[in-house]
C-alpha cells in the first residue's frame, strides 16, 4: 500500500511541474478543413508576392515563448497599420464611395469601451464605429449593449477574423487571391461571417494545420501584419473618372455592350444575356467559369440618380470561387475597374 501512495505521489509532483500551456484556449472546436492551392495562373510578380507571405508564415500552435495579446491591443495595432497605410485619415484610401458607414458605439452594441491606456480605446473605438470590425455585438445578434471587453485575451480565430473584417471594409474583395493556407481548424467565432476566410484566401494567414482555438501571440500579429501590409500594398484599385457623371439606362446599356466586345476580342469569352433580362449577363470562356456574371442596376445613391455595378467572377485557375464586386457612384468608371479585375486574373 505505502508503495502505490509512494507512486501516486510522484506522479501527482511530475504532474504538477510539467508547464501549462498558456497559449492554448480551454475549448477544442472540430476541424474544418479549407483546401488551398496555387495554380499556374500567376505571374513572376506573384510569386515574388508569395514568397514574401510564406516567410510570415503562422507555426501550427501558437508559440509559447511569445506573449498572448488582448482584444484591445490587437486592434490597436491593426488601426496603427491602417493608419501607416493612410487608410485613417483618408490620404489612400479609393473607396471612399462603397466607403467607411460610420455608427455610434451603441449601434455597434457596446455603451464603452474597457482598455488599458487611452491610445488603445481610441483606436477599438475607431474600428468599431466606423464597421472596420464585422464580428460586433450587433453582427453577433446580441441586441442588449454592453462594455467591449478589450482587456480580454485574444484566440487566434478572432484575430483572424480582425484581418478579415480590415481587409473587407478597407479593400472590399478588391484583392487578388493567393491562399497559401493548406488547411485551417474552425471555431464558432468564424461561424456565418465572411471576414473569415478572406484573411486566408489573400494570403495574410499562412500556414498547414494551424490551430486557430489556441490564445493569439504577439509574433502571430506581427507576422499578420507584415502580410496584410503586403497584400494591401498590391491591391486592385478602382479606376476614377475626371468628372462624375449619373448614368441612364441606355448608358449602362452602352458600357455593357463595350465590355462584350472587349471580353470576345482579348480572351474570346462570350457575355450574353441571363433570364431574358437586360441587366444580368453570363460570362464564360477562356478561364471564366459559366457561373460568372456581370449585372447592374440603377438606383438613387447620393441624392442622385446613379448606377450600381456588381460582378461575379469565378476563375477557373483561381480561389475566387464566385467572388463577387460591388461598385457603387458616380465616380467610379465600372467598366475600366471590371477588365482591370479580370486583366490581373486571367493576363
């Protein structure tokens, strides 16, 4: 008897002196799994890009050594890159059309926000109001308004989600693909969103199996970082007009007609029209896949008439799968911004 309670002992002092891993989260979620692949379909810019992103790339568990991050610090970072970027104060910032909406911090759903210096509360503040951040209290249906909690510890799916939702609202899809993540575990903050692959499909996060339920750590942000600055600074912009102008139907008519002859004479893809309508159009040919489709549709935007553009575009040697772009306004020249898409994607 006093040999086993002499084992037991042991194994209770083994036990208690093998180190806690902090960076692991207490729930395990079960695993999705998201194929990433890189095709031929890139250029000798590209794969400069891509092995760029590579050297950032996320370990598969988080890094023990490194320091889990808050809710509050992670976003102040990623408005310092926004800001480093010139998205802040609007010095490089094209989208100023689809644009920031701007909402009260109660609309957000929170009545204040708990952090531990003044810089880092401005900044959640910054990202919460002006719907740089989707996964709110109001996105997640939690109607009654409470403290955001930015001294809570960080999981790499949220954060992951942060990129996403930055990426979304400061570059609206207007990314190209790279998705250089072989495979990504899932966690219920992901659920519903679209903020959550977009970080992996452009190339931000990279990495096999990662473990997105651990704690987030510095060097997951700052490796973050480095790619969104990356991807950001190789986006597709939006080509302007010199004057805005309204549209009329007959005009949409008109730049729809343009880009039929466009898409036949360079790549020789047929456009025609879909359910009998003059509006929608099916695009397929030469690494268009029939789903894509280019529509419009005019509408009272600005207290003015004016014109909504949206495409979707599935490449058959990309990850767009379906993306879909929404240009809205008078300044914008959709049908240049459109070939410009599709010029980077298919050459």
């Amino acid at each position: 008897m006093k040999k086993i309670m002499s084992i037991f002992i042991v194994m209770a002092l083994v036990i208690g002196i093998i180190p806690y891993n902090t960076t692991k989260a207490k729930t395990k979620y079960d695993r999705e799994m998201i194929s990433g692949y890189v095709t031929a379909n890139y250029s000798a810019q590209d794969e400069k890009i891509m092995k760029a992103l590579k050297k950032n790339a996320w370990s598969s568990r988080a890094n023990e050594d490194s320091t889990i991050v808050s809710r509050s610090y992670a976003m102040y970072k990623i408005y310092k890159a926004l800001k480093d970027l010139g998205i802040v104060d609007g010095t490089n910032y094209d989208w100023d059309e689809e644009g920031f909406k701007p909402i009260s911090l109660r609309a957000a759903g929170y009545t204040k926000i708990l952090g531990p210096t003044k810089t880092q509360r401005k900044a959640v503040k910054w990202m919460l109001t002006n719907s740089a951040y989707y996964y709110t209290n109001i996105e997640r249906g939690i109607r009654k308004p409470e403290p955001f909690d930015g001294y809570q510890q960080l999981t790499r799916a949220e954060l992951v989600n942060m990129i996403g939702s930055a990426i979304m609202r400061i570059y609206p899809q207007n990314l190209k693909d790279y998705a250089l993540s072989t495979t990504w575990e899932s966690s219920p903050d992901f659920y519903g969103f679209d903020a959550d692959e977009t970080a992996f499909y452009k190339g931000v996060i990279v990495g096999t199996e990662i473990e997105l339920d651990d704690y987030a750590t510095k060097e997951d942000l700052s490796r973050a970082l480095k790619n969104f600055k990356i991807v950001a600074k190789y986006a597709i912009r939006p080509v302007y007009k010199d004057t805005p102008k309204a549209y009329t139907k007959e005009e949409c008519l008109a730049e729809v007609a343009e880009l039929q002859s466009w898409l036949e004479e360079r790549y020789g893809a047929k456009m025609e029209m879909m359910y009998g309508t003059d509006e929608i159009y099916r695009i397929e040919g030469h690494g268009m896949r029939n789903s894509s489709r280019v529509e419009f549709d005019l509408a009272d935007y600005d207290g003015g008439a004016s014109k909504c553009w949206m495409i979707t575009l599935n490449f058959t040697l990309s990850l767009s799968n379906g993306q879909r772009y929404v240009f809205r306004g008078t300044k914008i020249s959709f049908i240049d911004t459109i070939k410009k898409i599709i010029t980077v994607n298919l050459g």
